[in-house]
C-alpha cells in the first residue's frame, strides 16, 4: 500500500483528498505546514508526500529542501495554485517528482502518486542489492 502524506494549510482539501485516495488503497495523513510534515517523517513509513507551495511558515521550497536532505528518497509532487514557472522549476531543481497546478484532475494526481511510489520503490531495491552484495562480498 502506498503511503502519502499530503501537506497544505487547507485543512478541507486535505481531508477530501485523503478520503478520495483511500478509495484507491492509498493511505493518506495530513499535515498543515512544513514543519508538521517533517515532525511526521521523522516516524518513518511515507512513500511520497504531496506538497503545497504556498503555506505560512515554512514555503513549500524550503519544506522540500528539508525533505530530501533528510529523507532523499521520500518522492515529493509539489502542488501550487498559482501559476508560477520560476517556483516550479526551483522544486523540480530541488529534488521534487513533478509539479502540478491546483485545481487539478484527481488521476493526473493518482498517476503522480504512483509513478513517484514507483521511482522511490526502484532505488529502495538498487540500494537492498547493493548492500546485500557488499555483505556477500565481506568475507571474501
């Protein structure tokens, strides 16, 4: 099961999208700020965390940064209401998936979300590989 932490100072979108990717078998917790959303990585267990740009606080740039300095495999879909290219390609630059424009298709989302589970299921298995061969190879 996929695990996503979806991170916007909008309580109701959180909690409707949370609802509609459980009907696909995706699991969903929210978080309303950037600081929240790492306190809540630090647990463990999130495959993708889908992040607003634009919340008070901490911005979604700077949330982004934390996350993949300390988390680099968690995959983050940065989501913005506003269309600005320069803040879109500073995420993608920043290590983020991809990019998407509210109020967006719900399957555009989906697509996202599994295609960014993929990705980060794909290096999780480079890297279980190359530590069991590292182990193999030890006592030689």
């Amino acid at each position: 099961m996929i695990k996503v932490l979806l991170v916007d100072d909008e309580p109701d979108y959180s909690a409707t999208l949370a609802k509609r990717l459980a009907k696909r078998d995706i699991l969903a917790e929210a978080a309303g700020s950037g600081p929240a959303a790492l306190a809540r990585l630090e647990v463990g267990d999130i495959d993708v965390v889908v992040l607003d740009v634009k919340m008070p606080d901490m911005d979604g740039i700077e949330t982004l940064r934390r996350i993949k300095e300390s988390h680099p495999l968690v995959e983050v879909i940065m989501l913005s209401g506003h269309a600005d290219m320069e803040t879109a390609v500073r995420g993608l630059e920043t290590g983020a998936f991809d990019y998407l424009m509210k109020p967006m298709r719900f399957e555009d989302l989906l697509y996202k979300i599994e295609d960014a589970h993929e990705k980060k299921a794909g290096h999780e298995k480079k890297i279980s590989a190359r530590r069991e061969g590292s182990d193999t190879g030890a006592g030689r």
